[in-house]
C-alpha cells in the first residue's frame, strides 16, 4: 500500500512539472500582510469555517474506522469499502465543484457543498449502528470533504487578491488545527465510550460553519447613479 501511494506521489509529481506553466510566482509575504489579513473582518470568518468544517469531519473520521467496527461489527473488507466510498465521492464533489464554480460562483458553490457535507454527517449520526445506511452517509459526506476546502481557497483568493499568498497558506495551517481539535474531541468522547454521541458532536461542529458560511455572503454590489 506504502508503495502504491509513493508511485502515485511521483506520477503527480510528473503531471505538476509538465503542466504547471512556468514562470508562477506569488506576492512576497511580509508583516504588513499578515497584519492586514488580521484586521478583514471576512478572511477571519473564512479561516475560521475551514476551522470548523475539519474539526467536524475529524471527530468522526480519526476513528471511523473503530466507530464502524464497534456499532456494525464490520469486516476490515467492509470498513475499507467505506474509506474508498469516502474517497471515490470526495474526487466527483471535487470534480463537480470545478465545473460549476464558474457560472454559480464560489459562495452558492460553498453553500451547496457545504450543506452536502453536513447531510452526510447527520445522516452517520442518525444512522449509527447501520452499516448500509452509514456508508451511504459517508459517500454523501464525501462529495464535501474535498471540494469545501477547495472552494474555501477560492473564496479567500476571491476576497483580497493581494492577500492570497498568505490567506491560501494559512488556510491550510487553520485546516490542521481543525483536524487536532477534531481529533482531541472525538478522543475525548470515544475513549468513554460515546460512541454515537461523536456524530452529533461534529454534526454542531459543521453546522457552525454553515451559520459562518451564510454570514460571509456577498454583498450585492451597489448600482450605479442614473
């Protein structure tokens, strides 16, 4: 398995070096910069979904594994079958937000996959102890998991251009501290033994990004004087 994943790693590797245009260069990053995302009332509420999307997703999915295996009695075949659905489903809601993030724009495009994403986790939470209908939830589940942050990269491009060297780097430093959050909590509550509680835990966790999501709406842009 190491070594199938390695390869892939060099065939993208490969594909990033013969497709990349040359020349790409970011804006230098310095402490004006940083000083400068920290005053934008809607970078803050960006980072802070990106935040609050990973510690939702992380709850459940460090011990998803164990989770299925405890409330189902799975199979390692039918666990592993679960983590491929995760994965299959995330690349098409990736593949599908590039599509139409163009003619719906990034925030209807965030909103739609970000709904998905909390669908998919309510539906494990309300379905735990049903090895069918949580592998369906985790497929639903997995058209947002990938293509939410993506969009969250394009919206933090979209909302300070000049910023974006820094906003899109820190987006990623944000979603690590979402998976450690995440991660400490579902800890937290599987080692008492809170087995479906952690689906409702991170259900409260994405539903606070979706209320943020919807905050961090677009202001129509004003008309011009007649």
């Amino acid at each position: 398995a190491y070594g199938e994943i390695g390869a892939l790693g060099c065939v993208s590797f490969l594909l990033l070096l013969l497709r990349l245009p040359a020349g790409l260069k970011g804006t230098p990053v310095d402490l004006k910069t940083w000083s400068a995302v920290g005053r934008s009332r809607t970078i803050v509420l960006l980072l802070a979904i990106t935040m609050l999307q990973m510690s939702g997703q992380f709850v459940v999915f460090t011990f998803m594994g164990p989770l299925l295996k405890k409330l189902t009695e799975a199979s390692p075949d039918a666990i592993g079958l679960v983590f491929a659905l995760y994965g299959v489903f995330g690349f098409l809601g990736v593949a599908t937000a590039t599509r139409i993030v163009d003619t719906w724009g990034p925030y209807r495009t965030s909103l739609l996959f970000t709904c998905l994403l909390l669908a998919g986790i309510t539906g494990w939470a309300l379905s735990a102890g049903t090895y069918v209908m949580m592998a369906t939830a985790v497929a639903i589940w997995g058209l947002g998991f990938a293509s939410t942050n993506s969009m969250q990269q394009v919206r933090l491009v979209a909302a300070a251009p000049t910023l974006a060297s820094a906003t899109v780097a820190l987006n990623t430093s944000v979603l690590y501290i979402g998976q450690a959050v995440g991660s400490a909590v579902g800890g937290l509550l599987f080692a008492r033994g809170l087995l479906r509680t952690l689906g409702f835990v991170a259900v409260g966790f994405v539903v606070l990004a979706l209320i943020l999501v919807v905050l961090t709406r677009p202001r129509p842009a004003a008309a011009a004087p007649a």
